[in-house]
C-alpha cells in the first residue's frame, strides 16, 4: 500500500515529465500562442485577473471556457493546470496537464 509520500513522488514526477516534454515539443512560445487566439483574449484575461483576486472558482470556469473555444492553445490548459495544483486539486492538475500534452502540436 502506497503512502502520501509516495503519492507525492508520483505527482512531482508525472509534473516534472509534464514540464519537460511541454518545454521540447511545444515549438510555439506562449505569447504567440495566445495572440493565435487573439479573439477570445478577454476572456483568457478575465481568468487571470480573477485568479489574482482570490476569486478561484471563477477563475477556473473561465480558464475553461476559455479553453472550449481554443483547445490548442496549450499555455491556458497550463494556467489552468497551476490554479488546480495551488489550490489543492492535484488530480484536476494532472488531468489538466495531460490535456495540454495532447494538444501540443506535432
């Protein structure tokens, strides 16, 4: 039986796998990557502000909101990613950093 120290290897080692192959097969840098999905930058904006103000949880609805109407842009599925990761929900992290890995263009 595993034990929370354990658990928190994995986690450290699934992220630190996920931050590594984020940094060599994403070929885009963030900046340009947000600019391609320029027309919904407000909301992108808005999570981030929110995420500033303490305001998590809506920050998190419009991080994904964000990311329904751009599922390729793989820095927002990162944001989204930490919010989870900072407030507790690993699991929601690792999913999250997941999706980004599979949205990273080829």
């Amino acid at each position: 039986m595993e034990n929370k120290s354990d658990n928190k290897m994995i986690l450290m080692n699934c992220l630190i796998t996920f931050l590594l192959l984020f940094l060599f097969f994403c070929p885009l840098s963030w900046a340009q990557e947000l600019k391609l999905a320029g027309k919904h930058a407000k909301i992108f904006e808005r999570a981030i502000a929110l995420e500033k103000e303490g305001k998590t949880t809506d920050a998190a609805a419009e991080y994904r909101l964000y990311l329904k109407k751009n599922k390729d842009v793989v820095p927002a599925y990162f944001y989204l990613g930490n919010l989870y990761w900072n407030t507790g929900f690993k699991d929601k992290a690792m999913e999250t950093y997941k999706e980004a890995a599979k949205a990273c263009p080829t």
